[in-house]
C-alpha cells in the first residue's frame, strides 16, 4: 500500500485549506521517539512513559475488571466510568504530543496519540480519513481500530453486544481529539468487533455535529490545558505557573505519601495542636509548615520560622524568649523574642533537638503555660502562639542519651506528621521538576526547552540523598547551563562525581527490552577524548571526522534514536538522516573503488 496522501482538499478559499489525510499507520511518523520515552525500571516496580508512571496490565485481568465494574455499578454507570478514564488520559497525551513533536507537521504531531495508545495495547489505528481545518476549526476524523483489546476482553467475558464496548478507546480519542483541535470533539464507535463486525469503526466530529443523545454524554468536558494545538500551551513547561495542590501553590505532590502528609494536615488545621514534623533533611518540613499554617485561622498573623541548629548556644534563650537591657554584655537594648513577634500566629522550630536543656524547659513551660520570660527579667508575659517543630533526628533516642526532656518529648509528639523521602515519593518528581523549571526559568529569564528523553530517566531513577532541596538546587543550575530553546540534559543535570543510577530497561528496534544502565558519564570527558586524536590532522578531513564524531556520539548517547540525537546536535532530524545518507553513500562510494 502507498503512503498515506496530505493534501489540500477543494475550498472555496485559500485561507481556508483542509487538510486531508487518507491511508494507514504506515504513513505515521517514526514511533522511536515515542519508544524512547518508555523506561522499565524492574528493581523499582516501575515502569514510566515520558514522566507519567504506567502499569502493565494483562488482557484477561483487564477483561474481569471490565465485567466486575458492569456486574456491580450497571452497564451504562461502567460505560460512563470507562469513557471519562479514556477521556482523562487521550488530554493528557494531547500535552505529551506539544513535547514531543513541537514543530513537525500536523498529522506527525497528531499521530502521537494512535501511537501511545497502540503502545499501551490496545489495538493499532488505521486512518480512514482525517480532516483538519485550522482556519475554520474544522474537524473529522474516520478510523479503523484493528485488534482492540476491549472488544476482544467483551467478547471473551460477555459475549457478542447489543452495542459498541471500545468505551476506553472512544473517550480516549475524544479528549486527545478535543485537546489537539482546542474544541470539544466527540468520537463515537459507529461499528464494533463485539457487535459481530468485521472491525471497530471509530468516527470523530465537533460535538454539534452529533444529535443530542451522544452530544450530552459528561464525560465529554475539555480539560484545563485544551487548546489549539499550534498555540502555546498552558501545561507546557515553561509556559504556566505549576498548578496548584490542595491550598498552597507551593506545595506539589500526588503520591500516596504526599497524600497521606497532607490529610494529616487537614485535620490538625482548624485546631492549634502541636503538631512535630518528621523527616529527613531537604524532604520540605518548613514547607508543610508554612502550609499548615494557612490552611488555619491563625493564617492572617504572622509566621515565624527559626533554625534552631544555626542559632549559637549562649543566644538560643535570648533569640526564643527576648532579652532586657544589661542583661548580659552586649545587650544594650530590650528586644522581644521570637515567641512575642508570633503573638497570634505560628512559631515553627526547625532541628528543635538541637535546643539546650535549659532552652527546653523554658519551651515546655511557654506550651504549657503559655507565657514566657525574657533573659534577665523577672515579669512574666503572656503570648498566644501555636507551636510547630521539626526534626531530622530520633528525639526518643536523643530522651534515652539524655540530651531531650521527656516531659518536652511527649508533649511534642501529641500529633507527628511524617514527610517521607523523595526516594519514596517518585510520583511527585514529574511535578517538582516542572514546578521548578517554571520557577527558575523565571526567575534567571530564561526559556529553557523542558527536559531531554534522558535527564527524565536520570532524575526519575535518582535517590536524592539530599531530597527536594537536591533536586530543586540540580535544577536551578541546569536552567543556568542550558542554552534558551535547549532541553536540560544529563551533562546539565549532574557531575561525573554522582554515580550511577538504578539499571532501567527501554524498547529496542526489535520491540525487546534493552538494558539503560543508569550510568552519568560525562559528556565534555568522552567528547574531548573522542576528538583529541583528531586534531593531530589538518584541513577538512579533520573537520569532517570531527562533525562524524559528534554525531556517534549523539547516536551512542540517545540509544539511536535519531529525533532525540538530533535535538542534542540542535538539528532536526531530516537534517541528521541527510548526514547519515551522504556518509553511507561515500562509505558505498569508497569500497567501490576499493573493489577495482
């Protein structure tokens, strides 16, 4: 069969082309970009498409859950729930699309989505028809959808149906649809497999286009981030402020910890318990903090945080408590503390095992009491602060050694909160970086390209002995480095000093999984020894070889992928190939005259 034809289709103005697109998957883009993108990482449990953690589902558990849901919720409540998770998903890939395919043709860009989706398996798409009008907002799409899992897991459970069962697949296509054209557009299943067709027949218009019973289906919604294609896109990742979560737009996460953190702090927020923040050093204890103390009614008075360990020991009363004139050399004035400046409000302590015994009794006596004594004075004053402390350390080990009071132990200890680790968090780094790209690209007034294929890995894959801080600080140095327009590579990422990261397994030209030993050489190191031999020539075979060079290199370091090693030679991949074809064709060239 030929390549799919794009061309101009009749209009009765040239502003207003149509572009049509008739054929099948063959005439699709190369999918190694996309392949590229998907990362196994078995020591973990994990496996990653781009940023987004996926699951590898068998056929017939897929089956069972599909007959579970119709069985307990009703077949149209389960129709309804599968097509508004098809629907969730098709938006987000229409954002993946933006990322991977910026500035290629339109039907290249739009071939994302029959790509990821076949990637998922869940059958393959052969393009009947598709029509865009940019100019009009024009849209229709007509397609085959070959070996479609949810119609083989009906007929396998269930049997033939009275109706169409691609559920997932209309949803998806309707939301990857109505992202990628920036107008709602419905694709329903005009034949289907379970029906006793010869194939799943999908067919895509804008919604009013199609009468009212499909027009009113819920789940049709666009999501937040839908917009033309073409235009800039407010969920890209240097475009938008990161999206909020919960009530601080400061605080990001979405995994299970984070969540759990978090519903912790809904129920401590409208009370003014003590609340003690567990956690390793950099994993965001002031951060939750400073959360908590906006999601309460104290979020209008101030907030006052106070490193406990940076504060010297002979100052650590008079910083906390205040002090009055004479009381020691030095203190030529009365000052207030930092318990009478959080009048009203919050006090956080930071590393509060750090404090002096000394420190600590007057502490448990400001909770209890809730009054405090400046250093040198007699008067007693009375404040109205809500205490939170943090620690990085065992405070009952520290009670054992003798280095904490008890009494200050339990009472701080009424309500802890957990922060766990970023290593266990994987699920937030997608968002964190992002997050913090926006926030640095911003503030350095750069406009850096997002992330290569292999920082994501690589930060994916990372420990961050350091946490959130660690990732923030790699961060903001790669968006120093990296040239505006230009994707934040590994070399921008990390220093050869770090190690290596967890094996991860990509797929290979074969669809095999090879092994992605997460190793970080560095780059600068392995291109100068690479060239150095070379500039013992002169003239242009030197140059020539040098050019070569680089472009192993690019191939070695993107695994083959040829769209991913161009970007790193900051050419476009036509570009690239036209290099490897005129260095094939000489190669050709040179053993023919060798054979004479």
């Amino acid at each position: 069969m030929d390549a799919p034809e794009i061309r101009p289709a009749p209009s009765a103005s040239s502003a207003n082309l149509t572009y049509l697109w008739q054929g099948d998957t063959r005439g699709f883009p190369d999918v190694e970009d996309l392949v590229g993108r998907l990362r196994f990482a078995p020591s973990e449990g994990r496996i990653w498409l781009d940023d987004q953690r996926s699951i590898l589902m068998r056929g017939s558990a897929f089956g069972s859950l599909r007959r579970e849901l119709l069985e307990s919720i009703g077949f149209t409540r389960a129709r309804a729930v599968l097509k508004r998770v098809g629907y969730a998903e098709g938006t987000r890939d229409a954002d993946l699309a933006r990322r991977v395919r910026p500035e290629g043709n339109m039907f290249d860009a739009f071939a994302v989505g029959p790509q990821v989706h076949a990637l998922s398996g869940f059958g393959w798409l052969e393009v009947v028809e598709l029509r865009f009008d940019p100019a009009t907002d024009g849209f229709y799409g007509e397609f085959l959808l070959r070996d479609s899992v949810e119609a083989d897991a009906h007929l396998k459970t269930l049997g033939v149906s009275a109706e169409a069962v691609c559920w997932t697949a209309i949803g998806y296509g309707s939301g990857y649809s109505s992202a990628f054209a920036g107008r709602p557009i419905i694709v329903d299943e005009v034949e289907c497999r379970a029906m006793g067709h010869a194939h799943c027949k999908l067919v895509g218009r804008p919604v009013e286009e199609w009468d009212r019973r499909i027009r009113k289906a819920a789940y049709f919604r666009p999501q937040e981030f839908v917009n033309r294609f073409g235009k800039p896109s407010e969920s890209a990742d240097t475009d938008a402020p990161a999206a909020p979560t919960g009530p601080a737009v400061d605080v990001v996460g979405i995994s299970a910890g984070f969540g759990a953190a978090v519903h912790l702090l809904g129920k401590a927020a409208p009370t003014d318990v003590t609340v003690l923040f567990l956690g390793e050093t950099g994993v965001g204890k002031e951060v939750f903090a400073r959360m908590l103390h906006r999601m309460g009614p104290r979020a209008e008075h101030p907030f006052i945080a106070v490193n406990c360990a940076a504060l010297p020991e002979n100052l650590i009363e008079a910083e906390l408590f205040g002090v009055v004139k004479g009381a020691y050399t030095g203190a030529s004035d009365s000052r207030p503390g930092r318990f009478e400046r959080a009048s009203g409000g919050t006090l956080f302590l930071d590393e509060i095992g750090t404090l002096t015994l000394s420190a600590q009794a007057k502490l448990l006596r400001a909770l209890q009491e809730g009054e405090i004594e400046r250093v040198g004075d007699s008067q007693t004053r009375k404040v109205d602060v809500r205490l939170l402390a943090a620690t990085n350390v065992d405070l009952k080990t520290a009670v054992t050694d003798g280095t904490f009071r008890e009494d200050l132990y339990y009472r701080l200890t009424t309500f802890p909160v957990r922060i766990p680790p970023l290593r266990e968090r994987r699920d937030d780094i997608p968002l964190l970086m992002r997050h913090f790209l926006h926030r640095f690209s911003e503030r350095h007034h750069k406009k850096v390209g997002g992330f290569a294929p292999q920082a994501v890995e690589a930060l994916l894959s990372f420990d961050f002995p350091g946490n959130i801080r660690e990732l923030e600080n790699m961060i903001e140095r790669a968006v120093l480095l990296a040239d505006d327009g230009e994707p934040i590579s590994l070399s921008h990422l990390f220093s050869s000093s770090q190690g290596a990261l967890p094996a991860t397994f990509g797929v290979d030209a074969h669809g095999q999984l090879a092994s992605h030993q997460g190793s970080m050489p560095d780059p600068d190191e392995t291109l100068r020894e690479r060239l150095a031999p070379l500039l013992q020539s002169t003239g242009t075979s030197a140059l020539e070889a040098a050019e070569q060079t680089l472009i192993e290199l690019a191939l070695e370091q993107a695994d083959g992928n040829l769209a991913q090693a161009a970007r790193q030679l900051g050419i476009s991949r036509r570009q690239l190939a036209y290099r490897l074809d005129k260095r094939s064709a000489a190669q050709e060239q040179d053993q023919a005259h060798s054979d004479r």
